[in-house]
C-alpha cells in the first residue's frame, strides 16, 4: 500500500485527515502515543479541545485504551483495534498486543524519530528492508566487498524503521536506551552494506534525556566503525594478536626483551577498546574474513558529506509513562482499589471481613497464639482443675440453694483454652 492509501483507509473510519496522518504513523512505528506527540504533529495546543477530542474519540470508539501511568496525571494511549491494523496492511503487527512497560520508553522515542519526518516513506517490516537492498545491489551500485556477517540475521538487525524521502536518500534510525555502546556498533555492522549502497543517506540517533551524557560515546563509536577505515598492516597484527589471545600463548618462555612480547604488548595496547572486542567474537567464528575492513564509499560519503549522523536527544522525561503494573498500588489509591475488588473478581472472590477471623484469605501470615511456655500452659491446666472442684449451684424448687452431688458432670481439664 501506497502511503495515501493507508491515510484513505483511516479517513474511511471517521477520521480527518490530520489525525488520520498521525495515526498511521502511530500503528506503523509504536502502537502508543501520548497526547503532547499529536500535539506538536498537528501544530495544536497540548491539552487544548481539538488535541483531548481525538483521543476521546478513540477510547470512546474501542479503538484505543488509556494506560494509567506511574505519574498521577499521565497517559499512555495504546492502539490496539485489529480492523484499524487490518486496513492500513499491517495485519500481524506486533503493536497491537499489551507494551511491557520495559519497552514503553523505546517506542515513544520511535515514534518521535518518525515524527521528525512524516512525509518519507518508512519500511518498518524486514521484509521490506530487505528487498530495498536487494533492488540497490542488482542495481550495481553497491561495492562487491563488504564486512562479513555470519549469518542472515546479521544483516540489517534490530526493528528500527528505514526511511527513504523523495530523492532517494536513506534515513536510518537507531533508538538508544543503555548507556554503552555494543549493540549499536553490532548494528551499524549489520547495516553496512545498505549504507554501502546508498549514494546519500542520514544515521538519526535519537537518546532519552537520561543518556545525554553519552553522546560523545555513540559518536565516536560511529567514527570507529565507519570511518576508521583498517589498513593491511593493521588486519596483519589483529590477526596475530587474536590468535595468540585465543591460544593464551604462555608468553613466560620467551625472553624478556623477545621482538614477540614487544609486539603483544603494543597490540594490548591498541587493540583495546569496544571496537575489537566486538571484531574479536566475530574473528572467533569467522576468522579473517570479520577483519575485512568497510566498502570506501561508507567512509567517503561521510568525508564528503554526502551522510550524516544526527543525534536527538528527547526533552521528555517518558519514564513518567510507564504503565502501572497491575496489582500495584499508588499512595492513595488503597481505598479505591479494595471498593473495586469485588466487581473486578466477580461473586467468586474471597472476600475477608475481619483479618484475625480470616487469616488465609486476606493474606496474614501471623500465627495463632498458642501457649508454648510450659509455666502457661500449666496455669491453663491449674485453672481448669480448680473449676473442676468447684460445685455447680443450682435453684431447688423451694427457691433453696443446695450443693450438687459428686458425680456431676465438670468442666473438662483438657478442653483447649480459648484465646
């Protein structure tokens, strides 16, 4: 489908065109959305009429629900009505299921990646991706050489969306959520050779305000694996120097001044870092095939700025948009939750009226009180034996008192006390 088509569909549904726009790209990229996102999409006041009517809208139509979130006055909205999926030809999308609440961050930030650039077109299944670089390397326009990858799943890893606007350039996105750099040094090795294939194209990597600290970190892990091109001589000394790590060469036989242990030692020393420990477990498996070193074009179209790399970095706190997890409980929500339980549970529930008459079912774990001192337990006793003695007085039919006989049944000794 065409993107026109996908807004068509949506405005079939009742919609305008602007909010159906938003919603496309909501379903293709995060399958939530917060309301300060369609705000500044639609160029309207955040928490105005027309921003508050369209999620109205969609909650009052079951085509969306309202989350709640940690923060008291958050909302998390999440698309989720399959007919609304259905038409826009995303009928498997994993964005319809319920978002773990690890996640919700991640797609927020997806979703405003996306949101910079509305009106390129966006592959987000791998499907598509794949065929686009299909279509580039029959082209002839990719370079033959290219860093190997051990296996298929290597090649354009992650679910982060491709963009390609009008005039052919590539937008690719990398959304980061931890503070090092390994998986996104895996990816840019994965997605080489579509760079390699693209005459332009832009790397857009957006943070949380959390990580603003590490951004100098993912640039400099950019220009290490895209721009810092291995000559011969250094693919030679990796070499080497993986083999005699992965031997544990037991350098204590040579020589203390061995040429050998010289170069060990200065190989340590430059070869340290993320970068070659990521080439060192691909060496492991591929040999010297993983040191072949990125297609020229990759590191001539950053020289001469024909790509780019962009780093966002979101003003919004979206940890306050973490769903609440059912069951939990905010400051001063106590009552309103157990004056629901009942509906909730249905007439099935165990309900608890009194915590010490109904341990088991509201949850207590304090024992009952058993006497487990023997001095007590003996007093317990001595009790129930002086009750015993006791005569049992009893009104005569003269209205005289008199004394019970013997053999009147008493208060039994080892009846367990009562607490």
């Amino acid at each position: 489908m065409t993107p026109a088509d996908r807004v068509q569909a949506v405005v079939d549904y009742g919609f305008t065109r602007r909010e159906a726009r938003f919603l496309v790209l909501v379903m293709r990229h995060a399958g939530v959305c917060v309301r300060h996102q369609y705000a500044a999409f639609a160029g309207i006041a955040n928490g105005g009429d027309r921003c508050n009517a369209l999620f109205a809208k969609l909650v009052r139509r079951g085509f969306a629900v309202a989350v709640t979130c940690v923060h008291p006055r958050a909302r998390l909205y999440h698309l989720h009505h399959k007919p609304l999926y259905h038409a826009i030809g995303e009928v498997h999308s994993r964005y319809r299921r319920t978002v773990p609440a690890r996640a919700v961050v991640e797609r927020l930030l997806r979703l405003d990646a996306a949101l910079l650039t509305p009106e390129i077109e966006w592959l987000t299944t791998r499907s598509a991706k794949h065929a686009h670089l299909a279509a580039q390397t029959s082209a002839g326009t990719s370079e033959p050489h290219a860093p190997h990858l051990q296996d298929a799943s290597d090649l354009l890893p992650g679910t982060f969306p491709i963009g390609i606007d009008h005039e052919g350039r590539a937008m690719v996105i990398y959304v980061a959520t931890k503070p090092w750099t390994d998986d996104f040094r895996s990816f840019l090795a994965g997605h080489v050779p579509l760079l390699a294939a693209m005459r332009t194209w832009t790397l857009r990597l957006v943070l949380p305000s959390a990580l603003r600290r590490v951004v100098a970190d993912y640039q400099r892990a950019m220009h290490e694996e895209l721009e810092s091109r291995l000559d011969a001589q250094t693919i030679n000394d990796l070499g080497w120097y993986f083999f005699h790590v992965r031997r544990r060469t037991n350098w204590s036989e040579y020589p203390s001044d061995s040429p050998v242990i010289t170069r060990f030692g200065r190989c340590a020393t430059v070869f340290s870092g993320a970068r070659f420990m990521r080439l060192y477990r691909c060496w492991l498996t591929a040999r010297e095939a993983a040191l072949t070193p990125i297609p020229a074009a990759v590191s001539e179209a950053l020289a001469v700025g024909r790509a780019s790399l962009e780093c966002v970095v979101s003003p919004h706190d979206y940890e306050l948009f973490a769903p609440v997890v059912r069951g939990a409980r905010r400051p001063g929500q106590r009552d309103a939750a157990e004056g629901t339980a009942g509906e909730e549970e249905g007439e099935d529930a165990s309900r608890g009226i009194n915590g010490s008459l109904n341990r088991l079912i509201n949850g207590s774990h304090r024992p009952r009180y058993r006497p487990t001192d023997r001095s007590l337990r003996d007093r317990f006793a001595d009790n129930a034996f002086c009750l015993q003695q006791l005569p049992i007085i009893a009104p005569s039919t003269d209205g005289a008192a008199f004394s019970a006989a013997p053999d009147t049944v008493p208060i039994s000794a080892e009846a367990e006390p009562r607490t």
